[in-house]
C-alpha cells in the first residue's frame, strides 16, 4: 500500500460521512487483517512496545503456533500497510505505522452522544 494512497484514504468518521469507495479499498485490508485474533495481539504487541519496535524474537514466544504460523500472520500485516520490518542479521524488528492506525481509529471515532437536557425523557 502506497503512502499517496494511504494518505488518499483519509476520511472523516462513519458517522459524519459516507465512505467514498477509493477510501473503503485502501482501508479495507488493514480491517481485514485485523479481524484475526492473533494479527490483532501482534500489532497491540508491536504498536505498544517500549522502544517503538520489536523483533520477531520477542513475538513468537508469546504464542502458542509455530515459527511461520507468526510469520503469516506478521507478513498479512506488512502486507495490509500496519507495520514495517527491517531485517537485522539474522533477526526482522516490527514497526507500526501510526498514520494508518490514525485513519482507521478516526474512521471508527464515534462523537459522545448529546446529554439529555430534561432527565425526564430518559426511561
């Protein structure tokens, strides 16, 4: 996934707009990957890290699946534009990329609902 078409994809929030359809196409593979349950531990585990990333070693011993069952997983995440790898020797590091996770959170921001001015109209 391009930054140009990343940045293309900005949207306001669902409830504030219609998605155009060249956002939803951008958008819709980050959502997808995150639709597993083992992806979205791994991003929280990347994207949380103290340093800002985390290498492939510290990620496989925190699951119960095999070396290149992670490897799908984390290559379904660079793939869908929500993390960037680079190879040191023998090791890869996971990155998160902040301005997809921004888009995705901004297009999932629901504004507070208005408090009811007379506490008679709640039921």
């Amino acid at each position: 996934m391009s930054n140009q078409a990343v940045s293309a994809a900005c949207c306001p929030s669902l409830t504030e707009r219609r998605v155009p359809a060249e956002a939803a196409a951008v958008l819709a593979p980050a959502f997808k990957a995150l639709g597993d349950p083992v992806r979205l531990q791994l991003l929280s585990m990347i994207a949380s890290a103290e340093s800002g990333e985390i290498c492939v070693c510290d990620l496989t011993p925190a699951f119960d699946l095999t070396g290149p069952t992670i490897s799908h997983h984390l290559r379904t995440l660079r793939e869908a534009g929500l993390v960037d790898a680079e190879r040191r020797g023998t090791w890869v590091y996971y990155r998160a990329r902040p301005a997809l996770l921004r888009q995705l959170s901004a297009l999932l921001t629901v504004a507070p609902a208005a408090a009811p001015t007379d506490r008679a109209d709640c039921s």
